[in-house]
C-alpha cells in the first residue's frame, strides 16, 4: 500500500506508517497545484494532508486513489463531495488537537482580560503604565458561554470550571443532562438560546464546525446582544462569524475579541496580509495555530497511522465523513 503524505509531518508519523507496511511517498509542501501530478505520478491509495487543498480537479484525475485523510479536525480543505462521487472516501482525525485548541483558547481569553499583548507592547516603546493595566476584571466567578461541546468545546469546558468561571455549554444538541454530565450548565439549542446566553456572558468562546448552518452564526444581532466589555473569543473558523458586525460591536461596546481564525485568512503558510480587524484596539490575534503544539501534532500523526493500519487490515476507513 501506497501513502503520499502532501504536508508537514511528525517524523514519528511516517517512520510509524512504514512499520504497518506502507510505501511513504513524503512531500510536505507540494501545494495545491503540484499535487495532481504527484498523485498521478505514484499513484498512492491514500492521500495525507493537513492543510494543502483538495479541489474537485485534483480528484477527477487521482486514478487508484482510495482514502484521502486530513491530518486534523476539520475537511474544509478537501471537497469531500467531490472526491465521494468519484468512491474515494474522506476521513479525519477528531480530538486529536483538542487540548492544544483549548489551551490557546484560554490564552486568548487571559490576554484578553489582561491585556497582554498591550502590556508587552508599552513595555518594549519603554512605557511603564502600572496604572492603566492594573485594571481588569479577572476570570473567577464571571460566566463563560462555551459554544460547541465537541472534544475542543469539552477541555475548554474543564478548564473554565478549574479557573472558578461559571460555565454554561451551547450546542445544537445538548441536552441538560448531557451538560450536567460536562459539570456546566445548559444553555440551549437554537438561535434564540444562543442570544440569551450571549446577554449573561462575560466570555464566549466558539468551538464549532463550519456548515452552512453556522456561517455569519456570529452577526449583528448576536453582538448586539453581547454585554458591553465582555471577551469573544473564535479559534474554530473565521466564516461563522461576520468580521464587520465583530468590528461594529468592539468599536460601539467595547467587546474585546481574541481570534485565532479569519474571514480572510491566506491559504499559504507565508503572506503578506492586511486584516481589519486586528487592526482594532482590544482584539488579540494569532496566526491559526490553535492545533500547532508538538503534543497534539504526535497526537494527530499517530492516529493517522492507526487510520491507515485498520484499513490496511481491513479495509474499514475510521472517522469516515459521511460514512
């Protein structure tokens, strides 16, 4: 069995995927365009990738191939449809990068809260302001609206309840037993819900997938329902929220934003990018890098293998989207 592995990837990840018997086809990088030929070129049964698109062309052309796998969470990158009608099945790496997400979801609301990032910068222009910083709310026995209780959602959940925070979970399908079992409260399943929660909330943080239902979920009229002063916080993907509404909202009520992910964001790993948003006072930014710890990398490369065993055993594709 052939793999190509089309991004970066742990060493431990490919020495593990020749120990099942694969054939490791390792070309982190090749991009988008180079990849039709590279598939055509080895024709792999299984295709790795973590950040590198998957458009409808690229499969048309990938005689051979079987499963493709995203080193990750989520399959936006791949049209999952198009490489389906063609029997190519797609899966991916759920919770892997669960803990990694929810750590840097809570620096967001910590630099937030604090002001790090400001702090950071007067410090280096050889400002000393201990008036102006010591101001700040701090995170005990405020209310955190945690929304989306997946894997990520979860550990963010653990984590609010260990920082004394009242948390209250959202989610399409939560139930009040579901979030007793999370050790939070319930707090809804529909829109309307979502807006209530959003008036009692001193921190949101969005933990949810990208569909048609969630995109702009995050618009005017939920940050109009927002408290003036309280923290919003996205490390899930920049569509579902609608930057220009954000913007209205920190600029009429001071919402402070810490934002991982973007409307906008560049495909590439390098670019030059200009982004409104982040431009704005009281919004903390970072470079989608939620998933970017060697810990949740290991994770993700090492369930990758034992993707690729099970179907190389059995022929079982595990996570199948859709399966």
């Amino acid at each position: 069995m052939k793999v190509l592995v089309a991004d970066k990837f742990e060493a431990a990840g490919l020495d593990g995927l020749k120990a099942v018997g694969a054939t490791v086809e390792y070309h982190p990088g090749i991009g988008t365009e180079k990849l039709s030929g590279a598939l055509a070129e080895h024709s792999p049964e299984i295709l790795v990738v973590r950040s590198t698109k998957v458009p409808a062309g690229v499969t048309a052309e990938a005689k051979g191939l079987r499963v493709i796998v995203r080193a990750g969470s989520g399959v936006d990158n791949i049209d999952v449809a198009a490489a389906q009608s063609r029997g190519i099945k797609v899966c991916n790496c759920p919770g892997m990068n669960a803990v990694a997400v929810a750590e840097l979801a809570f620096g967001l609301i910590l630099a937030c809260d604090r002001r790090i990032p400001d702090q950071c910068v007067a410090a280096r222009e050889g400002k000393w302001n201990k008036k102006e910083f010591s101001k700040a709310r701090g995170l005990k026995g405020t209310t955190l609206a945690v929304v989306g209780v997946g894997a990520i959602g979860q550990e963010v959940i653990t984590r609010g309840v260990a920082f004394g925070m009242r948390v209250i979970a959202w989610s399409r399908s939560i139930t009040e037993q579901h979030a007793r079992a999370l050790g939070c409260e319930f707090g809804g399943t529909d829109t309307p819900a979502l807006h209530t929660l959003a008036k009692q909330s001193d921190v949101i943080s969005v933990h949810l997938p990208l569909a048609d239902s969630t995109r702009h979920l995050f618009g005017t009229a939920f940050f109009e329902c927002m408290k003036p002063g309280a923290i919003f916080v996205n490390t899930s993907r920049g569509p579902i929220v609608d930057e220009a509404a954000l913007r209205a909202a920190i600029q009429s009520k001071g919402i402070r934003a810490g934002l991982d992910v973007y409307e906008d964001q560049p495909s590439a790993t390098e670019a030059a990018w200009s982004n409104a948003t982040v431009k704005l006072p009281g919004v903390v930014a970072t470079h989608h890098c939620g998933a970017s710890t060697d810990q949740a990398q290991m994770s993700v490369a090492l369930e990758v293998v034992r993707i690729v065993r099970i179907f190389k055993e059995s022929g079982r594709v595990e996570h199948e989207v859709g399966g």
